[in-house]
C-alpha cells in the first residue's frame, strides 16, 4: 500500500547501503591511520597498514581464482594474519571459515570438506594436524598458505605451497574492494557442535556481524582506541564479533599466542589493556594466580565471561584484581553473545552471595537483538516472568544466522514459530532477566568448548567391553565441567578406566576425553532408555547446571 512517504522515495545507492563491519576497517585507516591496530611480539602495526595488507589478501585472493562466495578457512592462534582474516577474505566476496584449532584431523577434514573450502591458511602449530586431515579428506585442490611467526616455538613443518607474507605481496595494497551487494550475504562460516550426527555450519551474515560488533561497543560502553587482548579464541563465533568490534573504535588488538596467567597479566600491565573476554577458566587461572603476579596490575579492566554463569568465588575474584566482570550468554547460531546480565548500580548494595546469585543470569537482549524470551516450545506462548515457570529460550532479530548449511531440515527445525530455538530450558524473572535451568540438549560445556555427550558416547560404544554408556557432565573447579562417562560392561569383560580413557583418546579431542569413568549398570526406562537425569545426580551435574 502506497502513501505520501513511499512515493517517489525509493532506495538508491546515495541513500541506502548494505551493512559490512568491513567498513569499520575502511573509516579506522581514513580517520586514524597511524594508530596503532596489533601487537605481537616486537611487531606494532597501525591501522592504514592493516588495511593495507588486508587489501593484498584480498588481492591475491582473487588473482588466485578465488570468487564470490568461496570458502576460504584459516588453522589460526590469536596472531596478526588471524585479525587480517576477518578483513580481507570477506573483502574478497569468500567466506571465512575459522577452523577449531582443538579438534582433531577427522572433524577438520569433514569441515574442509562439507564447507568446500578452496584455501587454507595454516600457522606452523597446526601444520601436523591440517596435513593429516587433508590427507583424509583428498583435498589435493586446495591452495594451502603458510604463517611463519617468530613467537612460534615448535617444530612444525611448512606443508603449504607459499608463504603467507609471499602470498600478500602477490596482492595490491590499493585493491578496489566492494561490499556485499546485500547485506545478507555470507560472511564467515563456524562449526558447532550437534547432539547427533557430524557438527552443523553456521551461516552468518554482514548484517548480523555489524549489528553485534555494534552491540558489543553498546553493551560496554567502549570508548575509542581500547586495548583488547585475544584470550578468547578468534574462532569461537569469530571471537564473539570483536575483531570487527575492535576495528570499529580503532582499538589495538593485543595478540596473544598462548593463552596462561603469567603471559595474560605481563600483556596486560605491558600494554595497558582495557578489555578481554574469556571463558571461565580463562578468569579461574587469573584468580587463582600467584601473589607476584598480581603485582602492578592496574585497576578498572573490563571483562566478559561466557559459557558457564560467573559463581560468588569468581565475582569476589575479579572484583580482588580490580577487574569488572560482566555476564553475558549465546551460542554460534546468535554469533557469540546476543544477551547481556545487565548490572545495576543498586547490586553493589548487595553482599556478595545475593550479586553472584542475580549475575549469574542470563539477563536480557542485546541493544541491536530484536527479541529474546522464554516461551513454551509446544504452544509458543511466551512463560509468566515468575521465576518459576520453565520453557525454552529464544530469540530472533539480526543477530541471529542465516541458517545450517546444506542442512534445510536443521534450519527450519531451529526457526520453527519465527523464533530461534536455542535448545536451553529456562525462567523468566519478575525483573525480567532470563536464567537458565537446564539443557535440552546434552552438551557438556567444558572450558568453554562444546562437547557432544552423543559423540562421546559413539567412540565409547566402540570399545569391545562395551554393552551400554552415558555420557555426563560432572563439575570441575579448573573447567567447569567434563564428560563422566558411565559404562555397563558386556557380561565377562575385562575393562579398566585406564583402558576405556586410552581409547577415546585414539578418537577424540584431549578437550572430549572423560575425565572420570564409572562402571555399573545404567539406568533405564521401562522401554530401555537410559535415565540421564539419575546419571547426572551421580555425578553432581544437576548443581553444575543450575547455576
């Protein structure tokens, strides 16, 4: 229907643009192109020279053959040609796909495959694993580009066809990129993990990538030229958005190789970092530190953590070093954190057990998030804010995926109603915030790494002393959780924990492995279903979820 504001005012090139945070990287050059962009090692490098060299990428990327809508992954740590990525193979119109650099050939080798990459970039830590998994997925074709850092320490072997900084100069540092002709197009590719079945890639678009590094800056407050330090692994959800979210205030990225105390508190005190986000094992070794240390470190830090609500050790902690926490949550398919604890000033009132308690939530949705909520999954109606009542959460608005890729059952499955399912069961509030009190799915969430109870349970069916085993998450001070793993032996078996541990590690992750094994019979329903929820009051794991 047609009225006095649509006619004649139609979209047009000079007054409606795709959104890209592609533009961020573009505007940090033009306005402040000697700040300083990264840190690593010995290297400082501004913003009109990353922009530059994301420009070569770009470049190069294309005199290679590389066209619209490839999928070009990377095998990176928290290194310069990690924050170049996030640049310049989107300014090439590919998909970046950031591999998990903690999984093992087998996975990558079905993600090289299912996300049809045509190049890798490889840092030597990470050559062993990438050239076994190539091998297993007989992927001759790709163009495999290697990093050299001088940080590095271990014996990896370049397996690629050329240097990354060969492969740059290959490029035009004055490459005429263009944006997304919608912002609905891809912009990166990230695998999670399923409760069946091989792991699921997440489509994410420009728009959402924009709307959530914009939301980060909200949710902050960020101010211009921070300090970031990369404790958080750039592929997690593209380290929840913040390469693009750093670029966006002409920040400086402080990478970071190896993620310890003594190298996260010498970056910080180093380089005056501002902001850091992590998962909770990342805030315990901090915590847990030596007193030497701790020494000089200054106060008013900003920090995120995610994956596992904040406890009153942890709050008490952070608030000793000066550090202010805040609690946020999501998962890959809402790129990283779409909901923020939102603190009010009021809390600081509080002692210590009552903050942690209202912490701990999950909270509300981001500034740029249409919508969040707790609805009952089967009739869609949104539950009463009485704290008790559980469903589902939801959400829905920009920054949330485009979808699974090849996987349109997955995708409409996870839309169903208009909302996104996430698959967490939870309560609302009377204030409104949202708390999660269980999982749907039986993800254990350890270190903040996702582990498929189902997938560890399919090695340990492997085993030939095996008749019958559950997989749970049990608590642990250091990681969160880990997987217990309980198993019925087949009648004369002969079967250690040792044993059972050494074979799942002959297929699995270190990350996946059980850290506690139990033998027994399991459970069951009258139909022969194993009963979970007992499994998990065994191994304590009802206290670790409800947090």
């Amino acid at each position: 229907m047609t009225n006095i504001f649509t006619e004649g005012l139609d979209k047009n090139l000079a007054n409606h643009t795709p959104m890209t945070p592609l533009s961020f990287l573009e505007r940090s050059a033009q306005v402040y192109p000697n700040h300083l962009a990264i840190v690593h090692g010995n290297l400082r490098q501004d913003w009109q020279t990353t922009y530059a060299r994301c420009r070569r990428l770009a470049s190069a990327l294309v005199k290679h053959g590389i066209a619209k809508g490839d999928t070009v992954a990377v095998m990176l740590p928290n290194t310069p040609p990690m924050v170049e990525a996030h640049f310049g193979i989107p300014m090439s119109g590919a998909v970046l796909n950031a591999l998990n650099t903690r999984l093992d050939p087998e996975a990558i080798a079905f993600m090289l495959t299912h996300g049809e990459a045509k190049a890798i970039i490889i840092d030597p830590e990470f050559s062993d694993t990438m050239q076994k998994a190539l091998a297993i997925a007989k992927r001759q074709d790709i163009l495999v580009i290697d990093v050299k850092d001088e940080l590095y320490q271990g014996d990896g072997q370049p397996i690629g066809v050329i240097e990354y900084e060969a492969f740059l100069q290959k490029g035009d540092p004055d490459f005429e990129w263009t944006g997304p002709d919608d912002e609905w197009d891809a912009i990166c590719l990230n695998y999670t993990s399923g409760t069946t079945g091989n792991p699921k890639g997440v489509v994410y678009h420009h728009r959402g990538a924009t709307t959530n590094a914009i939301s980060n800056i909200l949710e902050w407050d960020m101010p211009k030229h921070p300090v970031y330090l990369w404790t958080l692994p750039m592929f997690h959800c593209n380290g929840w958005c913040f390469a693009w979210t750093v670029a966006a205030r002409a920040g400086v990225n402080v990478c970071l190789r190896k993620v310890d105390a003594p190298h996260i508190f010498q970056a910080i005190k180093t380089h005056s970092v501002t902001h850091y986000c992590a998962a909770p094992i990342v805030h315990g070794l901090l915590i847990n530190a030596s007193p030497e240390l701790k020494e000089g470190m200054p106060a008013g830090v900003k920090a995120m953590v995610a994956g596992a609500a904040p406890p009153a050790a942890m709050i008490e902690g952070m608030e000793t070093l000066g550090i202010d926490l805040t609690h946020v949550y999501g998962l890959t398919e809402i790129y990283g954190p779409a909901a923020v604890c939102v603190k009010h000033a009021s809390w600081q009132e509080l002692d210590i057990g009552q903050r942690a308690a209202l912490n701990a939530r999950q909270g509300v949705r981001y500034h740029l998030q249409q919508g969040m909520t707790v609805m009952d999954p089967q009739t869609m109606k949104e539950v009463p804010a009485d704290g008790q009542t559980m469903g589902e959460i939801m959400f829905r608005g920009n920054i949330t995926m485009k979808g699974y890729l090849k996987n349109v059952t997955a995708t409409q499955e996870a839309f169903t109603g208009g909302w996104f399912h996430t698959g967490d069961l939870a309560v609302i509030h009377p204030d409104g915030y949202i708390k999660i009190k269980d999982r749907s799915k039986d993800i254990i969430i350890s270190g903040g790494e996702n582990i498929s109870s189902i997938e560890v349970e399919d090695v340990l069916y492997r085993h030939p002393a095996v008749m019958a085993a559950a997989v749970v998450a049990k608590p642990d001070p250091k990681w969160g959780e880990t997987p217990c793993a309980f198993i019925e032996t087949r009648p004369g078996a002969q079967v250690t924990a040792q044993d059972i541990i050494a074979h799942c590690k002959l297929h699995l992750a270190g990350f996946k492995v059980p850290k506690a094994v139990v033998f027994g019979d399991l459970p069951k329903t009258s139909t022969g279903k194993i009963q979970k929820f007992e499994l998990r009051k065994l191994a304590g794991s009802a206290q670790a979820i409800d947090v």
